[in-house]
C-alpha cells in the first residue's frame, strides 16, 4: 500500500529518525499527523515538508496517558481517521544494571512501551471497525539481542515485540497489518539524549552511533517497509550479524557481546 494520500501519525517526529521519516512520508504524498513533546519544534519540522499545509502538530508525551488521550481526543476531531500510526518515539540508555536507579528503568518502560501501546490502544478500534490501517513500532535491533549498558532500553524494546508479534495474529483477520522496525546504529542524538544510571543525559554521541547509518537513509528504508507491510525489518550496518549470531550461534554471541565495544 503506497503512502500517497494516507494519514500517517508519527510519534518522535521533532528529530532524528522521526524527522527523517517525517520527510520522507511527506515526498511519497501522505498526510501527516506529527507527535513530540515540544511544538515550537514540532512547527519547525512541518515548515520544512513538502506540502506543510497538509499537516498538523500534536504535541504529546509519551509518559503522561492522559496526554495521549488528549492527542486522540484533537486527531480525532481535527483530522479524522488515521491510516498508519507509527510508535517512534523513544528514549534510549547507557549505564550498567547494577548502577541503575530503577526510576531509570520505569520511566525507559513508560515511554518506549506503555506509550507506544497506550496510543496504539486509542487508534485500534477505529482501525478496527473500518477493517483497515497498519500500526508500526520502531524498535531496535536490541529488541532482539541485549547488549552491555543498554538493559532497560532492551528491555522495553524485547516488550515491544512481544506485543506487537501478539497483536500481528489477532488483527491480521480483521485486515490490519503490524510492522516491526529494527534499526541499528542511526547516526542521530539518540545516545546524547541517552538516560545514564541517576536520570541525567550521557551528553555525548558514541563512537558506533556516530559511524551509522544516516537517519534520512534509515527513513528511506523504513518507509519501503511500511509500504511493502513488511512485518520486520532490520536496516543496520555489520551490526546487523548480530540478530544472526544470536540466533544460530548463542553460545558465540554471548562470548563476542562481552567484548563488544557499544559505548
């Protein structure tokens, strides 16, 4: 199913990969619904698509559940129906386990997982009734493999497949579709944003997140998948063999991730 003409809502939408994919929705002529705590940026970003008229900001966050029954409540009555929604935003981490506050550890859940399916609970029985719409999570490659310093963010993104594999095969015969993406090291401030072990922001790009991908390349990649209703896709550099190691090799796997540089 091609973009063009529809409604596509994307959470995460002031920066990296949601901003890219933001633009790149925008170029294959769908209508977007953009989503991010803070609307002076959100503004920012819908001047600079093509089209910006045909698009509307709806702050949210993705912690506050009553902030996403407001955003519903405005989409609703402001837009209407929505076609795709697309649980991007997200926050990641970079402290050991042992050091973590487990305050760290709710709030990586809150926003990454009960966010993503709090507004996708909103959204379902509309697509539902119509028999119609697709729901995509951003996820990561640590959705399916841990990896040192990244505990609570592997977690709530193992969360979100569990979730979202389940809901695949109770839509899928009322025709809806479910896709999973799994990015690996995009080159965006993810890991500057990154909550370290007491809350506060590490404030610096890593090494691996630096040499990755370009977030408009991961758009690009990401959008072929929404349109193909991919139910997975990975879009990673030499990081990717690690979805692979892990699954046919695990004893190997957890030798080489003990030694892996990933911060």
């Amino acid at each position: 199913m091609r973009l063009a003409s529809r409604t596509v809502w994307i959470t995460g939408a002031s920066s990296g990969i949601g901003k890219a994919l933001a633009g790149e929705c925008a170029r294959r002529g769908a209508r977007l619904i953009l989503s991010a705590r803070r609307g002076d940026a959100l503004e920012s970003v819908r001047s600079s698509l093509s089209r910006p008229e045909d698009h509307v900001c709806v702050p949210l966050d993705l912690a506050d559940p009553a902030s996403l029954e407001a955003a519903y409540g405005i989409v609703s009555r402001d837009v209407g129906a929505v076609d795709v929604l697309v649980n991007n935003g997200g926050i990641s981490q970079r402290s050991l386990a042992a050091e973590t506050d487990m305050d760290v550890d709710r709030r990586l859940m809150e926003v990454n997982y009960f966010g993503a399916i709090g507004l996708t609970k909103r959204v379902l029985p509309d697509m539902l009734e119509r028999g119609n719409g697709q729901l995509v999570a951003v996820s990561s490659l640590v959705g399916k493999f841990g990896t040192p310093y990244r505990s609570g963010y592997a977690a709530s993104k193992h969360a979100l497949h569990g979730f979202f594999d389940s809901l695949r095969a109770e839509v899928a015969p009322r025709g809806l579709t479910v896709t999973l993406i799994c990015p690996g090291f995009v080159k965006t401030q993810v890991s500057v944003n990154a909550l370290t072990s007491d809350g506060s922001a590490l404030g610096e790009m890593d090494d691996a997140q630096a040499g990755g991908l370009s977030a408009e390349a991961c758009a690009v990649s990401s959008a072929d998948a929404i349109e193909a209703d991919k139910p997975e896709v990975y879009i990673a550099g030499k990081e990717l063999a690690g979805v692979y190691v892990s699954r046919f090799a695990p004893w190997l796997f957890r030798r080489l991730i003990q030694r892996a540089k990933v911060r």
